[in-house]
C-alpha cells in the first residue's frame, strides 16, 4: 500500500527520542473537546506529532462528491487539502505547535508539532486515493515512516474496552483500509475517547492488531 524511501528512512533516523504519532479526529471539532485534547497532547511525554482528521470539511467533500460525482482522485486530493485546513484550525486554536509540512522538516521540528500533509508526498508514497483510507490510515502511515513508538487515536466516540479492529470498522470507527495497514506496523496502537486521553495521567489501553 505503500513505500518507505531511502529519504523517509534516513529522517526517521534522525529523530532519536521517544515519538508519538497522535491522531486528533474530525469530530472532535464538532463535539467542541478539540482544544482540551490539543491542551492535554502537551502533556505527553517525548516527541509528539498531531495529526488532524478532515472535520467538517472533509464531510464537505463527501457531499460534494455525492452531488456532482467526481472521481475518487479528486475527492482524495481534495481531503487532503480538508486535512491542512484542520491542521491550520489546530495551529490557531494552540499556536504554540508549529506546522509540520513535510516529513523532511521533522530533524528540525519543535517537540510537539501539527502534520499539514503535503500531497506531493503522499502521492510519491502510493497510498490509495479512495475512501477505504481516511487520515486514520494516514496516520498508520505517518507512524510507520517516522519509526514511531506509538500512535494514538482520539475519538469522541466511547470506545469498548475489548473492541478489535474488526469491530471498531464494521462500527465505522476506523476506516476500512486501517486494518490491512496495522498489520506491518512496527509501533503500539491505542484507541481511545477524548475523555480517557485528557486524563494523561491514566495508563492508556493497547490495541492488538488481528
């Protein structure tokens, strides 16, 4: 589904402390708790990099596609694009994370940052451009070229305490892509709510990949 680069390889090399990959959901904005999670990723530990979900402008994408029945090219481009727009909505609600645009920027980053995905990179990357992958796999993806120690999802849903990955997808938790991805990673999974994430001072549960 994808590649790892000599390029990726070598920045991944560079980055010698602890990283997390945090994965903020879209939905976080709409529930309002996205500020309290952008707040509470400040106070774990090592090196951490936010990574937005589309929001309500990837939901605009979808509707758009349904009404005027573009391709899914399109569509994945455009979500990209909802995923930098959220990454600025991030930066200005916390200005203190910079913008991370690229993961040749990361050697140099600050220790909690915000991924603005560039297209051009995931484009050279392979990833499928279609809905089976949201910026949950995005995220996979991200983690497993920065040779993260762990990635985190937030969601605003309640999370069972023994779902598998089958069933947080059939329940539309996860995208459908994200178990294929998991399976190769060489990191931790955790999938949370937004509540159990901004009480870091509580053990956060792992996820075994199936």
């Amino acid at each position: 589904m994808f590649r790892q680069g000599s390029r990726l390889v070598a920045i991944a090399a560079a980055v010698s402390r602890v990283l997390t990959v945090i994965k903020l959901g879209g939905s976080l904005l709409k529930n309002g708790t996205l500020p309290a999670c952008l707040h509470a990723a400040a106070h774990y530990p090592g090196q951490i990099v936010l990574v937005p979900g589309g929001g309500v402008f990837a939901d605009q994408v979808r509707s758009s596609q349904k009404q005027w029945h573009f391709d899914d090219l399109t569509a994945h481009r455009m979500a990209i694009l909802a995923m930098q727009q959220m990454a600025l909505l991030c930066h200005g609600i916390h200005s203190a994370f910079p913008l991370l645009h690229g993961l040749r920027d990361l050697h140099a980053a600050a220790r909690i940052t915000i991924w603005s995905p560039e297209l051009k990179e995931l484009n050279d990357s392979t990833i499928a451009a279609s809905w089976d992958i949201t910026s949950d796999s995005l995220a996979v993806w991200l983690a497993e070229q920065l040779s993260a120690t762990k990635l985190i999802l937030v969601k605003s849903c309640d999370i069972q305490t023994h779902a598998t990955l089958t069933d947080l997808q059939q329940q539309g938790i996860i995208d459908a892509g994200f178990s294929n991805l998991i399976q190769s990673a060489h990191f931790s999974l955790s999938i949370v709510n937004q509540a159990l994430f901004c009480r870091c001072h509580v053990q956060i549960p792992q996820v075994a990949p199936e």
